[in-house]
C-alpha cells in the first residue's frame, strides 16, 4: 500500500466522517465547521488528483468565504427551539428513502468501477500554468464575455442596491 492510498483513505475517512457530522449534528454552528472540514479533506483530494488550482480555490471560495457567510447567517438569525418547525415523519422517511436510494447507486458505481487507485504518473493537467495558457489561447473569446456579463452583473447590483 503505497503512501497515496493511505493518504486517499484518511481524507475519505474524513470527508464522510464530517459529512456525517454535518448531517447529524444538532447545533448548526458545529455542523458549518464539520462542513468547512470536508470542504478541507475534499481539497486534499484535489490535490492527490494533481489539480491544485481547485484545491486553493474549494479552500478559498467555499471554506473561506461560503462557510463565513453561512456561518454570519447561522449567528443572526438566533435560533432557538422556539422558532423550530415541528418535525413531519413523511418528510423524514421520504429522507430515509433518499439517503439509502443514493447508498445503492454509490454501491453500484463502486462495484462496477474497473479503474484502479491513484496512478503515480506526473502529470500537469491541473497546473494553473496550464490552465491560464488554455483559457487565454482557446477560450479566450468566451472568457472576455464572460467577464463582460459578470461586470454588468456588478453594476445591476450596485443600480439596484442603491437608495433613491
């Protein structure tokens, strides 16, 4: 067992670990840190993939500022046992069905996947210096549009957000 496998089974260890403590979890603050823990062993991942470009940005945009802002949210809205919906069992057993639906697909992916472990080949697919010649070179076109649209986007929001 190589030291890639290791490391795969401790960050998937985690990651369903903490996604269990999400979901488990009875204090929304613990379950937004079991969330930003996943967010964390998730980026790991990325990086036993070789593709660090999405591992900073799944710690940056997710953990980083989502997780602070659910996190403000959380903290505002003062929840208490009070303002709690009361629990609907048809909703909980449809939960349920869900849940083991979606085991049984995972089980099946699992069971039909041919595709071996981390293959110890060095590759620079996921390198950012990769990536930026391949945006810059063949996308370039939608990339200026894009940033056109998100641009205008800022500027609707600022239009709209603004007293009269």
């Amino acid at each position: 067992m190589s030291i890639y496998e290791v490391l795969f089974w401790f960050l998937t260890a985690m990651a369903i670990g903490c996604a269990l403590g999400v979901i488990l979890s009875r204090n929304p603050i613990n379950s937004v840190l079991f969330l930003i823990a996943t967010f964390f062993a998730v980026s790991g991942h990325y990086l036993l993939m070789n593709a660090q470009f999405l591992a900073i940005v799944n710690i940056i945009v997710y953990a980083g500022a989502i997780m602070v802002l659910f996190l403000f949210v959380i903290m505002l809205m003062n929840l208490n046992a009070d303002t709690e919906p009361q629990k609907n069992r048809l909703v909980q057993f449809a939960g349920i069905i869900s849940g083991g639906v979606l085991f049984l697909v995972v089980l099946a992916a699992l069971s039909s996947s041919t595709r071996g472990f981390v293959e110890e080949t060095s590759t620079d697919i996921g390198l950012i210096k990769n990536l930026g010649k391949t945006l810059f070179t063949q996308y370039v076109l939608p990339f200026e549009i894009s940033s056109v649209l998100f641009l205008s986007a800022m500027i609707g929001a600022v239009v709209i957000g603004r007293k009269e």
